[in-house]
C-alpha cells in the first residue's frame, strides 16, 4: 500500500493511492497514519478493504507529512560510501546517530522556510525507515518484522549551523520545515529489494544527486537493530539513513540555497517531492 495524508497543515485526512492511482480517502478504516495503525497486523487488516468503493480525494489538495504524530526522528549520519568520500570523512566504525527535531517535519511540496542567518543552506536525498512494532534489543535477522514501511526525506541541512557552530549536529538539521517527509509511506511488501532503489536530487532543473541505496554502508535491517541496542523505538518513529554524494557542500565551489531556488527530488517506487525555498518571515 501507499499511504498518504491529504489536506491543510494540521487537518490531513488519512489516505491511499489505489492501483488505478487515485487518492482514496480512508478516515472510515483509521483515525490517521500514525503508530497506532501501523503494526503488521493493523496493516494486513487495512490491506483486506476494498478502497475502490471509498470516496476519492482531488489530486489537487496540498499532500501533508506522510505520517502524524511521530515520535522520534533519528537520522544516520556518513551511511553512503560515495558521500562519506565527498566530504573528505572516513566511513564510521559504527553508525553515527542524531536527531532531526520533530517540529521539522512538513509535506513533502511545502515551501522550505530559509532560518534566519542562514548561509550554507544544503539538500540531501534520503531513505526513510518507519517503524511499525514496538523494537528493543531486536536481532537483525529480525529486524524487518519491526519496519511498517519506507518513505522519501529530504534532509535539509544548514551547513554553518551544523559544522561552524560547535557542539551537536542537530542544531543544523531541526529547524523549521528542515523534514519534508513523503508523499507516501510505501508498505514494505511493496519494496522488492530496499538496497537497490535509484535515487536523485536536482535543484534548478540541474541534477546534484544521482545516487543509489546499494552504496550504503549499514542497511536498514542493521540500522534498525543497532539502534534498538541504545532506545526503544515505537510505531511511527521514522529513521532517515543517510543520503548519496552530491550535496552541496560537496561541489567545488560549493552551492547552497537561497530564496527562489527549487528542489525535485525522488528514490524509486517512493515517489517524488518538490520544494521551493523562501525567506524566513517573523510571525505577525
């Protein structure tokens, strides 16, 4: 299934793209696309209804974050090869773990708002892992049970922030829309082989990323359950792995974003987003 929220920010209405790829709304089956619909057993029974005979949504209406409520959102920091080597970094013994404030996320279409003081404001592609089953201590062989499904991110990242202002990375990586996340949450049995997915990213029209999960270094079964070792993970904690080379920091001279500028981005069988930035504007 491809699951999705349709809607205004804060009123989405749950919903699935059906084989003949129309937008079905399902707010008679579940409240929302949160964690407490998103078990294998609730998404089995989900999979049993008939959608063709549930109202159809315009494709028009502004797609929301592809799930509501989300806990945690850990990300994996160097995970691609290829990457690791643009930015000059040696591959990590062991994943590198930080977290995208909650607050960033937003649509997978929503307007990236440029932070006050910005000037290295940066893209990167990334595969999302969200987690269906609550997950402790869980073995690697194991691991897959616990993945409700896959999704598109678009790990925005403000360079300076992140890398000239010391201490943690997160000071980069949470701020306001920072987490387009979507358009859908692609159930795992739909994923013939998630470390084979194509994956790209263009700014301008001009393509930056062009990469593929097959040059990851910790896969997501691994990344799943190394991360059980150190927190409990619950339905609708999402796991962003780490994105390909390409980012902007990484050209020689580097690019970054400014206002006006527009991100396509996409991975195989996950959709695609778009994106434009603007200026941060003080509320009122």
């Amino acid at each position: 299934m491809k699951l999705l929220r349709v809607g205004p920010a804060g009123q989405e209405k749950p919903a699935v793209l059906d084989k003949q790829n129309k937008i079905r709304d399902i707010s008679s089956l579940i409240t929302d696309v949160e964690g407490q619909f998103l078990s294998n057993e609730s998404l089995a029974k989900l999979a049993e209804s008939d959608f063709s005979q549930l109202p159809e949504l315009s494709a028009e209406q502004r797609i929301g974050p592809c799930v509501n409520k989300v806990g945690k959102f850990i990300c994996i920091g160097l995970n691609y090869s290829d990457h690791a080597a643009e930015t000059g970094m040696q591959v990590p013994e062991e994943p590198v773990v930080f977290m995208k404030a909650t607050s960033s996320i937003t649509g997978p279409n929503d307007d990236i708002i440029k932070p006050k003081n910005s000037t290295k404001l940066d893209w990167e592609v990334e595969l999302g892992i969200v987690i269906g089953e609550h997950t402790a201590y869980v073995d690697e062989a194991d691991a897959e049970k616990h993945i409700a499904g896959y999704c598109l991110i678009n790990d925005i990242s403000e360079r300076a922030f992140q890398i000239e202002r010391q201490g943690q990375w997160c000071k980069g990586k949470g701020c306001d829309t920072f987490g387009p996340i979507g358009p859908w949450l692609v159930t795992k049995d739909e994923i013939e082989d998630v470390t084979q997915l194509p994956m790209w990213l263009e700014v301008n029209g001009k393509q930056y990323q062009n990469g593929n999960t097959n040059t990851m270094v910790y896969q997501p079964a691994f990344i799943v359950s190394y991360l059980s070792q150190f927190m409990s993970l619950q339905p609708g904690d999402i796991i962003s792995t780490g994105t390909p080379p390409g980012v902007g920091m990484g050209q020689n001279p580097a690019v970054y974003l400014n206002h006006g500028d527009k991100m396509k981005l996409g991975i195989d069988g996950l959709g695609e987003q778009t994106q434009t930035v603007v200026d941060y504007t003080p509320a009122g």
